[in-house]
C-alpha cells in the first residue's frame, strides 16, 4: 500500500487556504503562531481527499477553531474511502 501519494496529496492542501470555510487550512509554518486546541479526526469518508478534508474542516468548525491543519489523510488500498486528522488552533 503506497501512501506517499495521499500524503503529497495532504501537503499540498495544508499549504491552500479554503475562503468557503469558516475555519481556515494553515500550513506547518504558519501553525507555528497559532494556541493549538487539540485534534479532530474523520473515518469512512466516501469520495476524495478534498471531501475528507472538507470534513475535518467542518469539524474543526464545530470544535470552534479558527484554523486546522491535515496531518494525516489516506485511503487503504484501492478504497474510496477515506480517514484523516487535523490539528485545530484557536
């Protein structure tokens, strides 16, 4: 099972901000002077990287984040099905 691709997949989108959520993406750099909250995380998302990412962003929403970043997205095997985590800051 190769990962690599859903993480490079993961990278990218940490580093896009998505002006559609109310909690916005942040990169590794940019996390670095934001009060993290803790983690939020999703299993068994039908679909893309981009619906499971929506997803933890709405739940970083819901948790009262104002940003998050994806430290771990990936689908096992050929499995449309996808989990990941997010780290939340205020």
């Amino acid at each position: 099972m190769n990962k690599l691709p859903a993480t490079i997949a993961a990278a990218i989108l940490a580093a896009t901000s998505f002006s559609t959520l109310a909690a916005t993406q942040v990169s590794t750099e940019q996390s670095q002077n934001l009060q993290q909250m803790g983690t939020v995380s999703v299993t068994g998302v039908t679909g893309s990287l981009d619906d499971a990412t929506a997803q933890l962003a709405q739940k970083a929403e819901e948790m009262g984040a104002s940003h998050y970043r994806v430290i771990r997205a990936d689908t096992p095997g050929d499995s449309s099905l996808w989990s990941g985590n997010a780290e939340i800051y205020r």
